[in-house]
C-alpha cells in the first residue's frame, strides 16, 4: 500500500496472513491472554481432540476468581481456578496462579510482565483487552469461541474496524485524571459512540500522560463502545517496558527500538471520524446512572428524565428508578455506603499513590476495599507506605484480582448499597445484584470515603500533590 | 452447530437501550457447564425482580425486539448461550455491543440491526404482548407486527448463519500460511517473540 497510513492501518496490515474475497482478514496473534473464565474456549478445544497451537505465546492468569480476602474459599470458585491450572499444565502454558508474584488482573500483568510491548496483536477473552493499547499494540477482546480459535490456530478471523482519531487539545487540571477524560468523551458521544471504531488517542494532553494514565483512557475506549484504543508508543513507552521480564534484551532490544520508531500514523493520513476534546473542558466526572454515558462532572445536577427525549427519558427514568435518585439533586449530596478502589482500570500503583494522597490523616466514614491490581503493585504500595494509609483511614487492605469491580470472587456490593468505585462498569447488578455503582477517578472514590457522599476531590488535594 | 435460513415463530419487545451482558447473565452464573443449559440464568435477576416481565410472561419466544447497544460490556458469550438456550434466534436492534455481535453469529444467534426509527415503530405496535414473525436470512427481511423490514446483516455473517458454519474448520485450510507467516513473523522481528 502507499500514501500515508494510521498507526491503526500498519498494525493490522503487519499482522494479515490472508484475506478473504469478503473483505475479512485473518489475523496472526502475537500474544494470547486466558483466564479462568477461558473454561468453555478449553471445553470446545478438548471436544475436538485439539491442544494449543503456540503455547509459547499463550499466558494464563488467575483473576476474575481470585480470592482476595483470608477465609474459606466457595467450591464453585475453587473449581474455576483448578480448572485452569489443569488446562494450563496440560497444555505447557506458563500460568501466574495465586501464589505466583507475577499474578494480578490480566491487564495489569501484561505491561508489568513486558508481554505487551508496540506493534504486536494482543487478544484476551475479555473486554477490557483494549487496555494493552496503550503501548501501541493492536488489543481487542473476544468471545469464547474466537478464544477456542484463538488457542487452535493462533489467528482470528476479523473485519477490519473502521477508524477514529481523538485529539485531546490542552492540558487536564490538578486531580483530573484520564479516568475523568474517559467519562467526560463516552458522556458526550455515548456508550456506543465508538461502536465498529479503532480509536486512536492523540494530542498534547495524551503525550503529557503516564503509561498507566494512557492505560486506564485505552482501558474504558470498550466503555465508549470501541473494538479498541490505541496510542502511538513514544520514549516514555520504551522507558516503562525496558528491562522487564519477558521484554526483549541485547541485539533484540535495539532491533525492537527500530521497529518501534515508525508505529506512528503518518503525517496525512485519513481517519474515518476525527472527534476534538479540549482537557480544559473535564471536570472530576462522576457516574449517575447505569451506563457509563451517565457521567457529569461532580459539580452538576442529578438531570431530568422529564426533559430528556423519547428512549432516553425512558432510560434516565429507569436508571434513577435502580440508583434510588431524584431529578435535580446534587451530584455532590448523593451520600454513599462504601467504597471500592482496585481493577484493570485504576489499580495501579499510581492510581493507589493518588487516593492515598487524599487518604493521608484522614478516616473514612463509609467501609472500603482496596484491592490493588498485581502482586507487584501490592508488594509497591506496602514498600512505600500506601497500604498503611489505606488501614489508618479505615479501608480493607486486600490481595489482587478482579474482586468487587466484577464480584465474581464473592466481593460483592449488598442490594441497595451504594459504592464509589474506581472500576469501569455501573451497570445494573454489576458489583452485586441490586448493588449502586457510581463511577469515578481513585482520588474521587477517596473523597467520597472521607466525606461519607460523592464530593470534589479538588479541595481535599490543595496543597498536598 | 447447525444452520437456520428461515424463522417463524413469536416475537416480543423489551422496550430498553444498554441491555449489558451483565444483566442478560449475572457473572455468578457463568461457572456452570454449558450442558446443564443457561435459559434459566437470561435476564435473571430483572426477570426475578418483575413478575411481569415480559420473557416472565412469554416464555415461547423466538424474537426479541429492543433499543439501542444491546449486549454491550463484558464480553462473556454466556449472555449468548443464556438468549440461544432460552429459544432466541434473532434478536433486533439499531445497534449491538461489537464483541456481542460476533458471538452471537458465532452460536447461531441472528444479530438484526434495523434504523432506530423501525425499531421505535416496532416496540409501539408490539407493546405488550407478543406477535408472529418470519426472519427470512435468504432475503435479509423480517416480516412482523404487519410489516417487512429489512436488516443490515453481513454476508459473511449470513453464510456461518445458514450453514452453522465454525471458524475452526475454515481455518484449517490456512495452516501452511499461518506456520510460514508464524516463521517469518519472527525471523523479521525476533524481539516479537516473549522472552525469559
């Protein structure tokens, strides 16, 4: 191909091993990711008398179940992790179980580990997928029988996604996070907004974020209801994988370098959308219903079904009905019960630094889990002092997994209870049936756990970052 | 799997936008084996909370008619197999959650997407009750509630539809090109390859 191509465009034509008459590509996979929820990509496997075609490329991980609290562990649950440690062993996977320190969510592990690095196709039988992105690699969840696929053939079949640039212009303020950015794009275009797109993040306000800031936007690109998030990789990228444990060393680190100095889109280059955000227009952003496209910075009004349109009015309506709100209250005098920091979204060490900056001195007047995002991460935070803050504030100090952002493990949100949470979905029943989720930043779920309701961190962090 | 080019049977409308798989099946269901059946576990907790629902009141469905990003979030295909074992084989909407929709195909499922506005008209003449549909995948038409409507539906989609095909076994035919290009994929970039 010639004329200027999207970082989007090199990536998929670099991993294309044919494509049909139709139109659809078969993809070669660089790295695939299982958990414990794999079960039913294994089950189908074995039924055709199938074993995995590259088990050195394939990586497994206990999460979704991950127990994360001392105490008896549910024989269901039990039985999840036993059976993807029989089908790790038996295929020659290498597994990060329980007690591994390399274990934590899968999306964390992938950069920590060095498995994601730029330019490779990442796949995982989880939505999040999008989140490895952030490096400049090509990442997208799927279903279980593409994760069957996946493990016989080491390929999937796709159509190629159409593409979207989102230019960030300017800068986000003090305590506004990319969580925030998030919030405030899906808000505006919808939780399918992004719907059959490749997002690509760009901008100034991108190139000033961290790995794990640039993460935590690729992370939520499925909120907003994206096939994936991407970002082209820069020095500060090289910088986080160097040295890392299946990163590449010697001649194959430089190599990599040069590859990795031309995953840009070049100058020229055509996106299907282009979509402009200006950073200076996002507030701390929290979530008032059951779709992340419920979103409003913390200083706004629980809004008005009666004024709202049609099919939305009717969803506004329904959503206050399951939140327990009124029209027209205040974000910031919605009280709550508890609070949760932790997933693939913001469980990083950078995430647990911020909340724990609010934290510092202060007690919680609502319960919380903190359950950080890896082993590692866990480890980091108790090196430096965090876990403490945590405790001293009154919040639970708990191993890594998927925990209370998807309750699989029995982490779980009571009916009718309120959570600030720093996960990515408040949809009905998510965090617990009949459990009320509100979306925010970590440094947001922290000032809701010292205020004891939904409140502006700003105040809470003046003088203290 | 096998395939399916016409449907006639019932169809009903859920009258919502943003159904998630989270709500189609509560992630505690999703340890279960597959054989024991997973109709039970569709809409579970909306289905327990109101007596009145609609797939409460009708349990012989074929169709289902609802709003906007159905399916969206988690990409579990056990909100598939809930839909597909609870006697669903085409579901409507103007639009699906991306992964959702590839399972769906994937286990016979018919994602239909038709313009918001035929959708909307729908869900008014169908109310509450359940009406007679034919979904024609030959023709890409449906024919309900008085109507004919026609959806937007991949051709590749269309042909795994109709003759239940799987991936796996198109793809065998590729596997001397996906060992060469494994070969030279790593030969050109070896630091691709996951080292330690």
């Amino acid at each position: 191909m010639s004329g200027p191509q999207t970082l989007f465009s090199k990536l998929w034509t670099s991993h294309e091993v044919t494509r049909r008459d139709d139109g659809t590509s078969l993809l070669w996979v660089d790295r695939h990711l299982v958990h414990e929820g794999s079960h039913h990509a294994f089950a189908k496997l074995q039924s055709r008398g199938m074993s995995v075609a590259a088990p050195d490329l394939t990586f497994g991980v206990v999460d979704h179940y991950a127990p994360t609290r001392s105490g008896e562990v549910a024989s269901d649950i039990r039985r999840m992790i036993d059976t993807l440690g029989r089908n790790a062993r038996a295929q020659g996977i290498r597994l990060f179980d329980l007690r591994d320190p390399g274990q934590g969510i899968v999306h964390v592990i992938g950069p920590e580990q060095g498995l994601t690095l730029p330019g490779l196709l990442i796949n995982c039988g989880d939505s999040h997928t999008s989140t490895h992105g952030a490096f400049g690699a090509l990442a997208f969840g799927v279903g279980a029988t593409e994760v069957a696929h996946i493990l016989a053939t080491q390929t999937i079949w796709q159509r190629r996604p159409n593409t979207m640039r989102m230019t960030i212009n300017g800068a986000l303020g003090p305590a506004v996070t990319a969580k925030d950015l998030a919030l405030h794009w899906i808000s505006i275009l919808g939780a399918d907004g992004a719907r059959g797109h490749a997002i690509e993040y760009a901008g100034p306000a991108i190139r000033a974020m961290s790995m794990e800031a640039r993460l935590t936007l690729c992370n939520l690109s499925i909120e907003g209801g994206a096939r994936l998030g991407l970002i082209a990789p820069d020095q500060q990228t090289f910088d986080y994988i160097k040295g890392r444990n299946f990163a590449p060393k010697g001649t194959d680190w430089e190599r990599a370098l040069q590859d990795w100095s031309a995953l840009a889109t070049d100058e020229g280059a055509a996106f299907d959308q282009e979509v402009t955000i200006d950073a200076n227009d996002v507030a701390p952003t929290v979530t008032w219903g059951t779709s992340p496209e419920d979103a409003l910075p913390i200083t706004g009004r629980v809004p008005d079904p009666a004024i709202m349109s049609g099919a939305k009015g009717q969803h506004a309506r329904a959503s206050l009905d399951y939140m327990g709100l009124e029209p027209g209250m205040a974000l910031d005098a919605i009280s709550i019960d508890q609070v949760f920091i932790g997933s693939c979204t913001n469980g990083r060490i950078e995430d647990l630094r911020m909340a724990a900056s609010v934290l510092k001195g202060r007690k919680a007047k609502v319960p919380g889990l903190v359950s950080p995002g890896s082993a590692a991460v866990k480890k980091q935070a108790e090196a430096e002092g965090l876990a403490q803050v945590f405790t001293q504030a009154g919040l639970e100090w708990a191993q890594s997994g998927c925990s209370m952002c998807v309750g699989m493990n029995g982490d779980r949100v009571k009916s009718g209870d309120r959570c600030a949470s720093s996960t990515n979905r408040n949809f009905k029943g998510r965090q617990g049936r009949g459990a009320r989720t509100h979306l925010m930043s970590p440094a947001m779920v922290a000032a809701a756990a010292v205020s004891g309701h939904l409140a502006d961190v700003r105040p809470l962090l003046e003088g203290r970052t | 799997m096998s395939g399916w080019t016409e449907i006639k049977g019932r169809a009903v409308a859920l009258a919502q936008s943003n159904i998630d798989t989270d709500q189609l099946i509560p992630a505690r269901f999703m340890s279960a084996p597959r054989t024991d059946g997973y109709g039970d576990f569709l809409l579970h907790d909306v289905r327990q909370d109101d007596a009145n629902h609609i797939l409460n009141r009708y349990t012989n469905v074929d169709v289902l008619v609802t709003r906007r990003n159905f399916g969206s979030g988690s990409s579990r295909e056990a909100a598939v197999y809930a839909l597909v074992d609870f006697g669903i084989k085409a579901v409507l909407a103007p639009s699906f959650g991306d992964i959702f929709r590839s399972n769906a195909v994937n286990n016979g499922l018919l994602p239909a997407q038709l313009p918001e506005a035929d959708i909307e008209d729908l869900i008014a003449a169908i109310g509450d009750d359940d009406v007679g549909a034919t979904v024609d995948l030959s023709t890409s038409t449906v024919r309900i509630a008085g109507q004919e409507l026609s959806f937007d539906l991949d051709p590749v989609w269309r042909k795994k539809l109709v003759n239940g095909w799987d991936d796996i076994d198109l793809t065998s035919q590729h596997n001397d090109g996906i060992q060469a290009f494994r070969a030279a994929r790593f030969a050109a970039h070896p630091w691709a390859l996951p080292t330690s």
